[in-house]
C-alpha cells in the first residue's frame, strides 16, 4: 500500500487546498492534512486565507503557524473552481487597503455569506439552534453610503499623507477615491489635510509621536445639507486667530455645505481617535439629519449609524418585530442621540434612554424637545447603573432595547433585566459574536429568541446588524 503523501505545513511552504467556509470576517478556511516542522501529523489543520471563496481549490502560501491554525495568502485560484459570485473589486486600491474586505465578492454573494454567517456563529458560539431567521435585508445601494468619514494622518519624511490604513498595519494608503463614502466627503477630508500643510500644520508620526493632525473626520447628514468637519489633532500648540481665520475661510468657501468645525484634542497615543477635550471654532457644533420622519442633532462624538438608508430599515424592522403598543413602558439601553427610542416613542407609553457619553444625552433630550416629544426621558450613566435604579424607583419596562458597541452587553445589564424579569428584549447587535455570547445567557435565564433579522449596514466589509427579539412569558406585562 503506498504511504499517504503528507505536505510539510511550515511558513514560506505552498499548498494546495479547497475552500470549505468562511469565518466571520469573510476570510476562506481550507483544512488539510500534513505534517510540521517536528514531523508530528497535522489531521484537518485549518488554514485562514484572505480573497478567496466557497468552494474554490486555490494554491497558497503559508504566512503564520500556531499550534492549531495558520494564515495563508493566496497565489492562485484554479479556474474551473471559480466561485460564480466572484467578481472584479471596482476599487484599484482593494485589497491593499484595509477599508473592505468582501469586495471580490459580487454583493449578492456577500448578502449570502451575512446570512449564513449570522446563523453559524450564533449555532457555534452560543449553541443556539432552531431559531427563526427572516431573510437579511440588503442594501438597495451598497456602494457611497457612508455618513461618517474618519480619515488617518500621518507624517512620514516631513511629508504628511492621508488614507486609510492597510490591512493588518498601520501603514496608509493613501486616499484618491473611496467607494463606500460619499464623493463629497471624500474630496472635503483631502481639502482639509492639504489646507493644514498649507498652514503648515504637520501630519502626526506615531512611532516618535512628534506632529499634530492625527485624523480628519467628516460627518454629513443624509441629503448632504450639512457637513460637520472634525480635525483631531495631538495639541492646540498650533492655533491661533490667524490660522483659525484662515482654515475657516478656506473651508466654506470652498465647501458652502460645511455648517459646523470642531478640533478635537487627543494627546494619546493608540486606536482610540476623539479625545475628551474639543473646542467649537465655526458654527454650532453639531448637524441636523432626518432618519424615519424625526430630526436629530448629531455632534462631533455622538454615535449614529453611518448608512441612513439601512438605518431607516434597521429601526421599522425592529420595532415592527416588537409589536409595540400604548401600554409599553420601553428603556433604551445605549441610547446614544435618542434615536431608536425617540422613533419608538408615538407608539409606546413611555420612553427612559441612558447612555455614558454626555454629549449624546444632551442631544439626546434637544431631539426630544427638536420633535416635540415630551413621553421620553434621557439620562447619562452607564446601563447597568441606571437601569437597576430605575428598577428601583418602582419603574416597570416591558420591553428593553439594547444596542451595545461591539464588546456586547456589561454583564450586570444582563442580570438587571433577567432578575427583573423585563417581559421582551430587542437586541440590535453589531457583532454576531458577542450577541451570541449575550443570547446564550438570556436563552439560559428563561427568554426564548422568536426572531433573528439581519440587516447590512456595511456592503463590502464582512460587518452586519443583527436584530433579536426575545421574550420572557413569565415577565412583567406592565
């Protein structure tokens, strides 16, 4: 009997290999059998490999090995095993920068893949099966449809650039064109970078941390009326009458649409762009969108959903899944600017919104009094304190509405709404991951999941809006 033929998995190694899933960022997995740089047997060893598809045979090049999985990169895909939902990235500078990950993938495919993946990882992390799931809904327009621009500034070689950065690094690519922003936005952020080497404000150098312009962020509301422009910069060193005169002029001269300039102050080094410190140098501070028939002020730091379209979506969807009606006493956890709260508050009894930033809860309660909505009340706190308060003062919610960043859900906001017994839940997640993790705890706490929505507020990226609705048929009515 001949001796199976066993490939040598170490990096720099090529192999050939079928891809059979994806992960939940989109990258192909491929498993294998082979054998280590210690001659020990490897049997269905995983490969992780970015660009490549379902079902497509491809021969790649080994980049990292750890003791239960590598990453791989990708040399050629077999023609005939081509997946028929790959297409052709419309962007030159895909997949070198780091701004989308599924564009090789046509956007019928990459609904397919959200879908799917959506329901795997809840099956897998959370072990949750037999659930329901309603067709994701996708975007009638998946290209240019980013409200929010945050653009990296560096220097390098006293030369200051601007782009996005490239996948896996900090090295940039620089910006001439992005496909998931508005062009407007696009051509704002290069104007304002150049006006600061006009003036001759430097791009920051993180490795010696020497410089200032550290990010430029645009914000737009959805009929491009009103723009907001966020320089981050690492000090104030720089400003003065003179330069704030100028930049000013430059700016709306150029841009009339531009309502509002902000300089943020970040002096740390790391990932996280807004500082706590900004100064207001022209206009009010913030802009004024409309999302699903309600005006909302949005400033520098407060969180909005960056694609208006879906958002509209996003919220009818969910509040249609809960069946709200005039008796409901709703707490919108996460509430942010009042959003999805403010929304919800013609058809329930009352509305209570907590969210940490205080900026967004004084836009918050301007956007109450901005629509005339006097059955919802914003506080700023963190969730979980809060709530228990709430809870405390003899407040009964029959329905919460968490929306949590990507970490998910504090651990004691779980237990504030299994221990209260708060009758439904609708979770809006932006990480299937953590919402797994989340709906595992419920699930085990008496709440039964009857629906699972998707929504894609992010065509070309692997990210997607999950929305649950849970209930607990022992909880209170009232």
């Amino acid at each position: 009997m001949t001796e199976e033929y066993l490939p040598l998995l170490e990096v720099g190694k090529t192999i050939r290999i079928d891809i059979t899933s994806y992960t939940h960022e989109g990258l192909g997995v491929g498993k294998i059998n082979g054998i280590n740089n210690k001659e020990e047997k490897l049997e269905n060893f995983p490969f992780f490999i970015f660009g490549v598809m379902l079902n497509e045979r491809c021969l790649v090049k080994i980049t990292k090995m750890t003791k239960t999985f590598g990453y791989a990169e990708v040399e050629k895909i077999y023609y005939e095993t081509t997946n028929p939902n790959r297409v052709i990235p419309m962007c030159e500078s895909y997949p070198k920068c780091g701004g989308c990950n599924i564009m090789h993938m046509a956007y019928s495919g990459q609904k397919t893949f959200k879908q799917e993946m959506i329901k795997s990882t809840l099956e897998k992390l959370g072990g949750l099966t037999d659930l329901v799931y309603h067709p994701l809904i996708g975007a009638d327009n998946p290209t240019l449809y980013r409200n929010k621009v945050q653009v990296p500034v560096n220097s390098v070689f006293n030369k200051t650039r601007l782009g996005f950065y490239e996948r896996d690094s900090h090295n940039i690519v620089s910006l001439t064109k992005c496909y998931i922003q508005s062009e407007l936005s696009t051509a704002l952020v290069i104007f304002v970078k150049n006006i600061f080497t006009e003036l001759g404000v430097m791009g920051y150098n993180e490795k010696y941390d020497e410089g200032i312009l550290k990010h430029i962020l645009i914000r737009k509301n959805h009929d491009e009326s009103e723009f907001m422009v966020i320089p981050v910069v690492k000090n104030l060193s720089f400003l003065n009458k003179d330069f704030t005169d100028k930049l000013i002029s430059k700016i709306i001269n150029k841009f009339k649409m531009v309502k509002t300039i902000v300089l943020n102050v970040n002096p740390k080094k790391g990932n996280t762009i807004l500082g706590d410190e900004q100064k207001i140098i022209y206009g009010k501070g913030y802009i004024t969108d409309k999302l699903c028939g309600l005006l909302f002020n949005i400033s520098a730091k407060s969180f909005y959903q960056v694609n208006h379209e879906q958002t509209e979506k996003l919220y009818n969807r969910a509040l249609e899944l809960a069946n709200l009606t005039k008796d409901d006493i709703l707490i919108d956890a996460y509430c942010g600017i009042g959003t999805i709260g403010l929304i919800a508050s013609k058809k329930v009894k009352e509305v209570y919104g907590v969210e940490i930033i205080n900026d967004a809860v004084i836009n918050a309660k301007e956007n109450a009094k901005l629509n005339n909505i006097v059955n919802a009340k914003f506080v700023c706190n963190t969730s979980e304190d809060q709530i228990q308060k709430w809870l405390d003062e003899g407040i009964k919610p029959s329905i919460i509405v968490v929306d949590p960043p990507r970490k998910g859900c504090d651990e004691t906001l779980l237990d504030s709404i299994i221990n209260s017994k708060i009758k439904k839940v609708l979770y809006i997640s932006c990480n299937p991951a953590t919402l797994a993790r989340d709906l595992r705890i419920l699930v085990d706490h008496d709440y039964q999941i009857t629906d699972v929505q998707g929504v894609d507020l992010f065509p070309q990226t692997s990210h997607v809006e999950t929305v649950c609705l849970l209930t607990n048929q022992a909880g209170n009515n009232k």
